[in-house]
C-alpha cells in the first residue's frame, strides 16, 4: 500500500492533478504562455476569469456579406470553446466582463438589453431591460448598470435590478455623473457592498475624479480628484479596483500609480523608459491586484515584448515572450488572482495593423 500510494502521488505530480493522501498537493506546471486563433474580423476586448482558467472575447466577425457582434468564452489553457453568443451588428455587443468570483458573466449590447449567464456552461440565468455595462454583484443576488432613460445624449443615471426576477428595484441617488454615458464610467462592484465611479472632469480639464458609493445607504463612501491625469491606452484600475495608473501631464511625462480612496501616490514610471536594451514608449498597461505592473512600448518601427514591473519597486521582475517581433499588444488585463495576463495580439508597423486571424495571447506571470 505503501509503494502504490507513492506510484500514485509521483503519477498526479506528473499530470497536475489531485494529491496523495498523506495531503502533500502537487505543483501544477503551466506553460509560459497560450495562443488562441479567434477567426476572421476584430476584437474589442478581453476579460479573464478570477482565477484565469476562462477567457471571455466581445468582438465582430466578418462574414460573406456582413459583420455579426460575437461574445464568446474560452478555456484558456486549451483553446476550446464553450459557448458563444452572436448579434446583428445593428444590436452589437458593447461589454463582457465576470464577475469577480468567476461564476457570472454579463453581457450587455448597444440598446441596454443585458443578461447574466453561468460562467462555465453559457446558461442563461436572467435578462435584464435597459441595463447598460453591468457588474454583478459578488453574492450572485442582483447587478448594477448604467439605465438611460432616452437616446445615448440623454442624462444617464444608477440603478440595481433583482437577478431572481429581472426587475429594477433601486435608483441610486448620485446625480453628478455628467450630461451622458461619456462623460463617466461605472468601474465595478466592490463585493456587494458599493460600487465605484470615475469620471473625466470638465472634458480636457485632465484631472480624474473616483467615487466609491455604499449601495446599502445609498450614500458616498469616499471621493477624491487627481489633477493634471488622464488615461491612455490601458486597464488603469486593479481588479480589486483600490488602485489605479495614470498618465501625468506635467512636465514629468510619466505613469502614476494612486490607492483610489485616498488619491495617495504609491509610485511613478516615466513614460519613456530602458527596457531590455531598448528605449520604448508606453502604449498598453494594467495592473493587478498584487501590484505588479504589465507594459507594453513601441519603439520606432517596431513593438517591444511587454514587461512586469513591481509597482513599488519601479523596476522589471519578468519579460514576457512575443508572438513576432512586431507583436502589438491591446487591451492588456490581469487575473483576479493575479497569475495570468491577456492581451490582444495586433501588428505594429509604425501604425497599428490588424492581424488574420484574430488572436490572444495569455502569459502565465506568477
């Protein structure tokens, strides 16, 4: 019994999976990184999973006479499809995010017709009316989504809708979130406890205003301006969203990472930097939870591999393999748990090119 308990431990070491009794859990072994082939047309964006074992897509495809909107979710590791969703380009898809725990996607198109399915099997467990951008909130029981009630330059304002019946039942009071949808963006749920805001002051006024407000109360928990900030081509926000980068317009030219309650700033990278022997420009960012930083920078004519930095340290800890030399990479975006990073492979040619077919690449960091 001995010898079979230690054949079968050494063999699920091998294999990644399970452990021997004597409760020693093997190491699972990932490989450096995976390529997905999506097809033929374009890809908006990218979401990961809590723990990156799934990866959702929102794109269009391109078709004999036409373009349909797609959201589709992957395996990660292994490239297979597990289910798809397709629209009309007329009714396209405008956001795909999990939940924070990984058990809930929402899906929202262009007329606010929103729906909440389970993550692994695409079942769908509610529809939502006039919902646009939903969040799910951590224990399952409802969402909270931008409502217009009108065309797109109408005042758009808060609202939570039951997941056991689809109804609205809480209009939030913050009445500062600008003339229309443009003008801020609903960030996220924090368990379910309140939501966060960020808002882009005064059009050009560079400065970047975040508000977390308390969904219980209906009352503003913290609310804070960073001055002389805008975003670039990047995540800014953790997952856990109490951090953000920024771009500083002064005359430093650099990223500046803030704790999004206090408006506290943790660091600062310039954004002309030496990396792996070369000088680069920071195109695409993002930050996970544990803050280590992922970049990505264009030389003259070509991409540069992306990079992790450690936020509070400044300083490279891991690059990260290319597909091609002049691999560009959008719409950067860690894990939850911080062990996984995508993005979205185009070409880089001194101007952004589009690659056939679309494609995604996910990096195993940790």
């Amino acid at each position: 019994m001995k010898y079979l308990c230690l054949f079968f431990a050494v063999c699920t070491f091998i294999l990644g999976i399970g452990s021997c009794s004597n409760g020693v859990t093997p190491q699972v072994t990932y490989n450096e990184y995976y390529d997905l082939n999506i097809g033929e047309g374009n890809i908006a964006d990218i979401d990961l999973s809590q723990d990156g074992s799934k990866i959702v897509i929102r794109g269009s495809k391109s078709g004999a006479a036409s373009f349909s909107s797609f959201v589709a979710v992957y395996e990660s590791l292994t490239g297979v499809k597990l289910y798809e969703f397709t629209s009309s380009n007329d009714s396209s898809y405008k956001s795909a995010v999990f939940s924070t725990d990984g058990t809930k996607l929402a899906v929202s198109n262009k007329f606010g017709d929103a729906f909440v399915v389970n993550s692994q099997k695409g079942v769908v467990l509610q529809k939502f009316s006039n919902a646009f951008y939903p969040k799910v909130l951590e224990n399952g029981s409802a969402i909270v989504a931008i409502r217009i009630e009108g065309d797109e330059n109408t005042p758009a304002t808060l609202s939570m809708y039951a997941m056991n019946d689809g109804r609205r039942v809480k209009d939030f009071s913050f009445n500062e979130l600008g003339s229309t949808i443009g003008d801020w963006e609903l960030e996220g749920v924090l368990h379910s406890e309140q939501f966060v805001i960020r808002l882009e002051l005064n059009k050009g006024s560079r400065s970047e205003r975040i508000v977390y407000w308390d969904i219980e109360t209906d009352k503003k928990r913290s609310d804070i301006i960073i001055e002389n900030v805008n975003n670039i081509d990047g995540k800014g926000f953790t997952k856990d969203l109490s951090t953000i980068i920024l771009k500083d317009f002064t005359a430093t030219a650099s990223l500046n990472a803030f704790n999004t309650i206090t408006g506290t700033k943790i660091n600062t990278f310039p954004l002309t930097y030496t990396g792996l022997s070369q000088k680069r420009e920071i195109f695409n960012y993002t930050l996970a939870n544990d803050l280590i930083f992922a970049v990505q920078g264009n030389g003259q004519n070509n991409a540069l591999p992306p990079s992790i930095y450690k936020v509070t340290e400044g300083k490279e800890i891991k690059p990260l393999s290319s597909a091609t030399q002049n691999a560009h990479y959008q719409r950067l975006t860690f894990s939850y748990d911080s062990k996984f990073l995508a993005g979205i492979e185009k070409k880089y040619e001194g101007i952004v090119i589009e690659p056939s077919p679309m494609k995604v690449r996910i990096w195993y960091v940790k």
